[in-house]
C-alpha cells in the first residue's frame, strides 16, 4: 500500500497495467450495484434481528441511494481538483470501512446511519472510474472498455437480490442479513490493493474550484423531500410533512440561482447554469426521476409481496427477480442493437407502453392467484413483458437526453443525470414502500401490490407525455462516455467531470 503510484505511459506507449484498472473499476462499480440491490430481499431478517419496522426498512434501502446521488457531482469535482486516484482510493476505503460498520450494526438506527456514511462513500468512489479510464485508454481500445463494462454492469444488477437472497437464507456462520455487507470486505480490500499498486497517479488542477454552497443546498433539498415521503405514512402526513416539501422546492429553486450566480461571477458551478436553461434537458430530468423511481419502486414491492405476503425465503425472493432481469435484459439489447437506430425516440414511447401491459398482466395475475398453490410461475409473464418495457427505456433514455446538450457540456450533464437516477430511485423507494405498507397493516398484501400498480402507471402515463419533448435522434454511445476529443483531452471542467455509468446497467 505503500509502493509508489505508478506513472502514466508515454504518448506512444500505452500503461502496461491499464486493463487491470479496468478490472478494478468494474469491481467498485459491481459494488455499488450490489449494494443498491442486494438489500431489498432482507427485510424480514431484519424486523427479526433489529426489529425494524417499515419506515426502517425504506431508509435502509433508499437512503443509501440519497446520499449517493446526492453526493456524485461533488465527488467529482473532487477527483478534479484532488486527483481522481487519491479521491478513488479514499472512497473505497470508506466504502469498505462503511461495509463493516453496516454488517456490525447493533440498531436499526445504527445501520441507518452507516448507509447513509456508506453511500457518501460511494459518491466519492464512482465518479472517479470513467476519468481513470479515459486518462489509460484511447481509441479503439477505449471503444472495447466501454462494450465491456455496460454488460458486466447489467450483470451486477441482476444477481444483486439473488445473491442477497442466497447469503441470507445460507445463514452462513450465523450472520443472517450481516453476510451481505460483509461480503464487501474482500472484494473492496483486494480492490484497494490492486488499485493503489497498479493505478497510475496523476494530479488534479488545483485551479478547480469546489462549490461547497451549492453540494450543501442539494444535500439539503433531498434531504428535505425524501424525509416526509419516508416519514409520513406512518406518522399520519402532519403538517411537518408538507412543509419540509414545501422547503425542498425552494431549496432546488435556490440551488438553480445559486448556480448561475456562481457562474456569473467567474466560479465554477457544480452544474453547468447553461444545461438548465435547455428545455429538452431540464424535462429529460423529470423524465429519468419518474422512471427510476417507479421501476425502483415497483421492484421493491414485487420483492415485499413475495416474502412477506407469499412467505417466499430470502433465496426464493431473490430468485423470484430474476424474470423481470431477463425481461429487463431483453429489452435493452433489442432497443440497443437496432431499435434506437431504426426508430429514434419511438423506442422511448414505446418502451413505457409496454411495461403498462406487463402491469396490466401482473395486475389480472394477482387477482386471480390461489394462495395454496401460488408460485413465482404465476406471475412470470406480467413481469417479463414489463422488464422487456424497462430494458428498452433504460438502454436508450441518456442518450436522448445528452443529444440536447453542447459537446462541452456531456461530462456535467452525465453527472446530473446519474444523481437524478439516484435521487430518483431513493424517491421511489419511500413512495412506494408507503403505499404498499398502508395496505399491508390490514393484511391485504395483493390491493397493496395493485396500488402500487396504479402509482407506477401514473408515473410511465406522465413520462410518456415527456418523451415527446426529447430530440428526435440519440447522441452516439462513444460521444456520452467522453470520448470526444474535447472530453478525452479534458479540455474543459464539464468534460473533466463524468461521474459514475449507472445508467449504462441494463
């Protein structure tokens, strides 16, 4: 650990070690990945073990998201003033470090806490890993990085529920729900190895200056919004509630300000001011919140219905995801192959279409279940059709979105993105675990599961009408990874900063 950094190659001799940073990138963003996923099957583990009600739950899963999305732009203006491998290793030390405290919670608030910690740690982790890439590949090479990682990445997100199911239900040493954090320690202590053995040190300019002011306006409006979504059902939506909604509009209102002002005084904003004012990717923002959220959400009320309204094994849960990842897998390499390039933003419309038809399916297979005989069989086609519907969204909806956007401009648009996917999914969480649980006190598991049915359709209804408002045509995949001369050279702050390809998970 104490070896020094290796230095870059020359101009015509490329890093010798270069796809062993590649390896080291893919495992910080496996996980990330498993971390986002693999706790949705541990619920019922942990009411046992920590007695954690509802509310618990929803900020055990979401809150790892918030803090996440909320922290990634930051994190990568930190890469760029500090030093993307300085700024890498530290965040996966703390991720690691935060795995453990996490696996070693005495309370349900203890580990509340450290998943929070845990993906603050993550927002200083990913967006480091698509600039190392960059400094280490060119050309066709960095063409092949990009075809490697988006389908190790769908893979991550695949097996996470599984194999938090497995673990869970293996009860391995008695850990229980413990084991799925602690699998993080060799992973994440291995990686830290590699990564400060092999990754080459380049420093950052310490010209980049990191708005402080406005990384805290955006901690605090997300905060202020997904605590009475979180909170409300179960204390009765008091006046609080609304109030700290209230509160959170007018703190993004303020950071939108703060921004220009910051910009027009000759500072460098954490987001373009420029991007807001583009009306293709101002919507584009709503339209990935709505998605997100709802696939996140609808996705942890399938894994709720099935342990604890079909009394499903954590491992049986875990397995009980995987047709909607195939469906999801599917869709996306349909639409990536040759839907976007045949249709354009059709695949977008599309795409929600089809996954009301797969809602509506689930929804008669649900009405129409024997609870004696009930088995995941049941409800294999509704799943599927709806995960083909999100797959052909997910592979396509960035790039729609960045083709609104100035070539200068890709690096901090990626960023808003990827926090916006993150926020939204934490969003999605607290809405929808809500709204199942209101039902699930009453015992009725499958009106629970309708209701949250009816919310997800609501939100695809809403992004349907957004899509129209997107360009016609994608921008090209190798354009939204930065590699652009202008990107690859980090001729400017924006092309400099990519935080995190969570959006390139399929």
């Amino acid at each position: 650990m104490s070896a020094p950094a290796p230095t870059l190659g020359t101009a015509t001799e490329p890093y010798r070690w270069r796809w062993l940073i590649l390896a080291v990138m893919i495992t910080a963003e496996i996980m990330d990945l498993l971390d986002a996923s693999i706790v949705n099957v541990a619920g019922p583990d942990l009411e046992e073990s920590l007695g954690s009600g509802p509310v618990g739950l929803q900020w055990v899963i979401g809150g790892y998201a918030l803090t996440l999305g909320a922290g990634l732009v930051l994190g990568g203006r930190l890469g760029d003033r500090y030093g993307r491998r300085r700024m890498f290793l530290v965040g996966l030390a703390a991720f690691t470090a935060s795995s453990l405290l996490c696996a070693l919670a005495p309370n349900i608030e203890s580990l509340i806490a450290f998943r929070l910690l845990q993906g603050t740690a993550g927002a200083l982790l990913l967006p480091q890993g698509l600039g190392l890439l960059r400094e280490n590949f060119s050309g066709p090479e960095l063409t092949k990085v990009f075809a490697v990682f988006g389908p190790v990445l769908g893979l991550g997100g695949i097996i996470g529920p599984v194999l938090g199911g497995f673990l869970i239900e293996g009860d391995y040493f008695g850990l229980g729900w413990r084991s799925v954090f602690l699998i993080n320690l060799p992973i994440g202590l291995a990686a830290l190895i590699v990564a400060a053995r092999f990754v080459p040190d380049k420093a950052g300019s310490r010209t980049v200056r990191v708005d402080i002011t406005g990384a805290a306006l955006i901690v605090a409006s997300c905060a202020l919004l997904v605590l009475p979504l979180n909170q409300g059902q179960e204390d009765g939506w008091p006046l609080w509630t609304w109030l700290s909604m209230a509160a959170s509009a007018i703190g993004f209102a303020l950071f939108a300000l703060q921004q220009r002002r910051t910009a027009a005084a000759g500072r460098e904003p954490l987001v373009t001011p420029a991007l807001l004012r583009k009306p293709a990717f101002t919507v584009g923002l709503g339209g990935i919140a709505l998605f997100f959220g709802g696939m996140i959400g609808t996705q942890l009320v399938l894994t709720l219905y099935l342990q604890i309204g079909r009394h499903f094994t954590a491992g049986e849960a875990g397995l009980g995801n995987l047709p909607l990842a195939v469906g999801t897998a599917i869709g996306g390499a349909v639409s990536g192959a040759f839907l976007v390039n045949r249709i354009g933003r059709g695949v977008l419309q599309i795409g929600p279409l089809v996954q009301l038809a797969g809602a509506a399916v689930l929804w008669f297979e649900l009405d129409g279940l024997d609870a004696a005989t009930f088995s995941i069989w049941d409800i294999v086609p509704g799943t599927v059709v709806a995960g083909v519907g999100a797959g052909m969204v997910i592979a396509a909806l960035f790039s729609f979105i960045l083709a609104a956007v100035d070539d200068h401009e890709i690096g901090s648009a990626s960023g808003v993105l990827t926090a916006v996917q993150a926020v939204g999914g934490s969003i999605g969480v607290a809405v929808f675990g809500s709204v199942f649980f209101d039902q699930v006190k009453a015992g009725d598991f499958t009106t629970g599961f309708h209701h949250a049915l009816i919310v997800q359709a609501c939100l695809l209804v809403a992004f349907l009408a957004i899509t129209f408002l997107l360009p016609k045509e994608a921008r090209p995949d190798e354009e939204q990874h930065g590699a652009t001369p202008e990107a690859a050279t980090g001729a400017t702050p924006e092309a400099a900063t990519d935080p995190g390809a969570r959006h390139l998970t399929v």
